[in-house]
C-alpha cells in the first residue's frame, strides 16, 4: 500500500520499520488515593529526576538540535507558571499523573489557540514533558528510540522532542509520521541530520513493526506490503540513490563552477546555525540566508540583543571568515510570531511583513542591528533587508543601522566596521527599480519565492492557483535579468536565494541569465555544485534571450531542455 504526506528532507530508504509504539493513555480524571502533601512530592520527586536526565544529555550529546531540545523542555519544568498549574490540579484532588497531564493540557490548549504553526509545534514540547512526568510517577516506560540495534525506517504518530533526544540517530534511515509539519521539530531537525522525512503521511501507523518499507522523502511517498518484484525495483532506486549521493560527496571539496570554468557561488540557506557543521562540510562558500525570523518564532519572549549577538557571533566564528548573509527578521505573511503580538490581517501576504514591522517597532530592530554590528567583529557579515519595495524603506533601514552604530560607539561597546549591506528583490517593484536602488546597497538577493508570488499575484501556499506560481515563467525572468543586469553594470553583487536555484530547471535558466552566485538549502549544495559543473555557462547564455522573450514557461522549459547536456538530472517533476 502507498502512502502520500509530505516530503521534508530527500532522500531514499528501505529497511524494516521501526513502528514506535503509541504514547501509554492515561486517565486525565484520576482523583488521588493518596493525601495531597503525598501526590506533590511524588511530582516534585519525578520532575527532579527528569531535570537530572535531561541534564545528563545534555552534557553527553554532542548533537547541538538536540541539546537545544532538551534546554527547551528543562526551562518548561522550571517554568513557574507551568509548576503553579500541577499544585492547583493536586490542590483539586487529582492524582499527580493526572495533574501533570491536566497542567501540560492547559498549556498545551493556550500556545495552538493562538492559532500558528510554529507556535502549535511548540505545544509538542508541553505535551511530552507532560507525558514524560505522567510515566514517571506512574513508574511506566516512555517509548524510545534509544536502544535501536538495526537500521530502520522509524515510523510514528509523531515524533516528540524528548524521544528525539535520545534517539540512536545511526540506525535511522527515514521517519514518517502520521503528524507534524514543516516547521515542527522533527522536519528541522531531520533537515539537519539530512534523515529522510515524511511528515503528515496518513495511514502509515497502518504499515506493522517489522515489515520491510519503501520511502522517498523527495517525492513525499511511502510504501509497504511489498512483493518480490517491488524489493528489487525500490532496490535499484536505494542503490541509485546511495551511488549518487557518493558521487555527489566528491563536489564536497570541488569549487563551484560551470563545465567551462565560470565560477558560480554556492551557498547555503540556513534557519539554525546547528546545520553549519554540514555545510561547512559540503564545501559551502558561505552562507546566503540566515532567516533569523525563527528565532522569534517558537516563543512568548523576544530575543534580547545579547541572546542574538551570541547566536550571530558564534555563526561568524564557526565560518572562519567566509560570508555570513544575515536577514533582519521576515516576520508575516505566513511566518507570525505571538511575541510580536501583531494584529491578524485578511491578507498577511500583502500586510504588515518584514521590514513594514522593524521600520514601526525600534524595539525590536535596535537590538538586531546592534546584535549584527556586533558580531561584525567575527567575521564577515552580510546585513540583508527583507521585503524592500521602496526608497523609504531601504533608506530607513540604513539610517536605522547607523544609528545602531552610532549607539554602540558612544557606548564604547566593540562592532565590526566593515561588513556589507543588501536587501532582497523579492517585491516588482524592487526589481524593476534596481537602477535606483543599486546606489544605496552592496548587493542585493533575489528572492524568487516571493518575486513568484508577488508578480502574477498567487499565493505561494495555495495549490489552487499553483498554476500560475512559475519562476520559469517569462514576466519573472525578466524581473530577474533586469536585476542581474543593473546589479553587473552598478557592481552590485548579485545572489539568488529562492527555491528557484534548487531545482535543476531553475538553475540551468539562472545560468542562462548570467546569475554569479546562489543559495540553496544545506541537502541542496552538493547536487547544484555538481549540476553547475555539467552546464556550459556560454551555452546557456545564448538561450537567455530568447528566453525572456518566449511565449510562457512551458516554451522558456522546451528551450531549456534544447540546451541542456544529456545527463543533466531533472527531477522527476519537471520531466513531465
Ligand atoms: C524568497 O522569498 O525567495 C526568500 C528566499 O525568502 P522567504 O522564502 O524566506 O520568504
Ligand atoms: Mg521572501
């Protein structure tokens, strides 16, 4: 049987399942046998035991995603008001298991009724300390992924933070859930371990324990039931795909360029600096995106100014001088962070996003730029504005990071002097005024996924209108020639930082458009490194011209394909 979810991070496996068995069920009415002084120390007694495990790996986990994890759940059975609600539910005569379960449940219902994606993946956290604390007292295990002997495709309803912790990540080969979402802790963390993920899968908690299973996690699809002909046909793709990523491994210490020697910057986009060490190792040139909304995404609290510099400094330490593109937060559209405590809006694509927000709220864009400026003394930082689309905005931006600078040298605290100042071209209105805005920065990003959405004015998350979401369409390959062009004549360096240059089509027009250096996620770097090296950048720019000026996308792919070297591997979806 063939299950469809959601392809989080590629990559092919077939082992037996590892189906983890489903959370112990307890019951949120137990009223308490024993006297309440009794039922407090028996949770007192199991969250310090907890602390002192979490602590224990912490200290032996070298997994940075990991030791983060479990600073998240260790803060939460710190956390006063969460400690409160227990004491109330044993106050109101319910066992402690009970209690613990009811507490995390009125956390739990509070952080997913502010109705945010990012925020009800958090809720996870609450969840699982609460279950963590209930099996605990009632003395039962909590599943594991801790004692794996063999490698296996772990199959679960959801995987939470904790069982993440502990998991015995080498005999791992895939996960696919039943739940979770892009921005859960799974997808990002698996991301980052580069484990094959499928998130959102339905029915696959039907596929049994033991049972061999196929996965994509390109494509998103799993299956299991798999007769003698299906073995070997999944088995020539898992070979296919383990050859190619071992050649692709050889593009590691390979420098980026084209089969005639242009040489095409390649580097990564990046939501956490915990997947540098995997760039670093993919001979990445640096990094091209930090999206630091994330950092504002999973909590009730603002990031301070300190909390932000040691998160930035370290990222310019571990880069050892090679670029690190910082984007002042992108916080909107469908990123929303309830420590903003922003307003909704009938159409947040088209809202109060980005630097709209910093522009309004000092509050928030001081301690950013002091925090950027500061770790300018580390390495060599690229300051990025998002979402510019006029004059005032970029100009704003600017005299707000003087003024960043101005505080921090009256204060007599150190910042780095020289670092370079850029915006993205993700608005029209930015490309198509590129001359003007080319005097005011040192280079400028293109961001394709919203460039995309903002030219033929279809929402990038809606499937409906997905048809008219085309980067290979001719409107947008003009936008991002005219950009390229005015950045090459202003000496403006010029990035592309959108899905756009992950994709084989992509990269091959963006070639054809003279583009000088990309950025891709951390799993893409190897496979555009090697893509590159197939493409006669002189080739493609011949097809450039006519390119812009073909009929739609579908004739802008016929001449692509026309061009392209045999060999240079398409994805399966763009095949068709
Ligand atoms: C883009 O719009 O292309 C981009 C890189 O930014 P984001 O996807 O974060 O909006
Ligand atoms: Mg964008």
């Amino acid at each position: 049987m063939r299950y469809q979810g959601i392809g989080v991070c590629p990559g092919v496996a077939l082992n037996r399942c590892f189906r983890l068995s489903p959370l112990p069920q307890f019951d949120y009415n137990l009223r308490a046998k024993q006297p309440k002084q009794t039922a407090l120390t028996a949770f007192t007694d199991a969250s310090a035991q907890l602390k002192a495990d979490f602590s224990a790996v912490a200290a032996k986990n070298a997994n940075k995603t990991q030791a983060e994890l479990v600073e998240v759940q260790l803060a939460m059975l710190e956390d006063e008001s969460f400690v409160e609600l227990v004491q109330n539910e044993i106050e109101a005569g319910y066992a402690p298991e009970a209690a613990v379960l009811r507490a995390a449940r009125s956390f739990e219902q509070m952080l997913k009724a502010l109705d945010d994606e990012y925020m009800s993946a958090r809720a996870d956290d609450v969840r699982d300390l609460g279950v963590r604390l209930a099996c605990r007292i009632a003395d039962l295990p909590y599943p594991s992924l801790s004692g794996l002997l063999e490698d296996c495709v772990v199959v679960a309803d959801d995987l939470l933070p904790s069982m993440l912790m502990t998991a015995e990540f080498d005999h791992i080969r895939g996960i696919v859930t039943e739940n979770g979402t892009r921005t859960s802790h799974i997808s990002i963390l698996a991301t980052g371990l580069e484990i094959p993920t499928i998130v959102a899968c339905k029915g696959a908690m039907k596929i049994a324990h033991g049972d061999m299973v196929f996965m994509d996690g390109e494509q998103g699809i799993a299956e299991d039931g798999l007769n003698e002909e299906k073995m070997q046909s999944f088995g020539a793709r898992r070979e296919a795909y383990f050859r190619e990523r071992q050649e692709l491994l050889g593009f590691a210490s390979r420098e980026a360029k084209t089969a005639d020697g242009v040489k095409i910057g390649v580097l990564a986009n990046i939501v956490t600096p915990a997947v540098l060490d995997k760039v670093l190792s993919y001979g990445a040139e640096g990094v091209g995106l930090f999206r630091t909304e994330f950092l504002y995404m999973n909590r009730s609290t603002l990031p301070d100014e300190e909390e932000q510099f040691a998160i930035y400094s370290a990222a310019a330490k571990k880069l050892g001088g090679k670029p690190l593109t910082i984007r002042t937060m992108d916080i909107g559209g469908d990123k929303d962070a309830p420590c903003l405590n922003l307003p909704k809006e009938d159409n947040p694509f088209m809202g109060y996003r980005a630097v709209r927000i910093s522009l309004d709220r000092k509050d928030l864009l001081m301690p950013q730029l002091r925090a950027i400026l500061r770790a300018a003394a580390y390495g060599d930082i690229w300051i990025m504005f998002p979402m510019i689309a006029v004059k005032r905005e970029i100009t704003g931006m600017l005299a707000a990071l003087e003024e960043a600078k101005a505080q921090l040298k009256q204060e007599g605290v150190p910042f780095g002097e020289t670092y370079h100042a850029g915006m993205m071209v993700e608005v029209p209105s930015a490309a198509l005024r590129m001359d003007h805005f080319a005097k005011y920065v040192d280079f400028a990003s293109i961001g394709s996924n919203d460039l995309t959405q903002y030219t033929y004015a279809a929402d990038r998350m809606n499937a409906r209108v997905g048809y008219l979401y085309d980067f290979l369409d001719p409107a947008v390959l003009r936008l991002i020639k005219r950009t390229i062009d005015v950045c090459r004549s202003e000496n403006t360096v010029c990035s592309l930082c959108g899905e756009m240059a992950g994709t084989a089509l992509g990269l091959a027009a963006l070639v054809a458009l003279g583009i000088q250096k990309v950025s891709v996620s951390p799993s893409g770097i190897l496979k555009t490194k090697s893509r590159l090296s197939m493409l006669n950048a002189t080739a493609m720019l011949k097809v450039g011209e006519s390119m812009i000026n073909a009929e739609d996308a579908t004739e802008v792919k016929q001449l692509l394909l026309k061009a392209l070297p045999k060999g240079y591997a398409l994805e399966r979806k763009e095949e068709t």
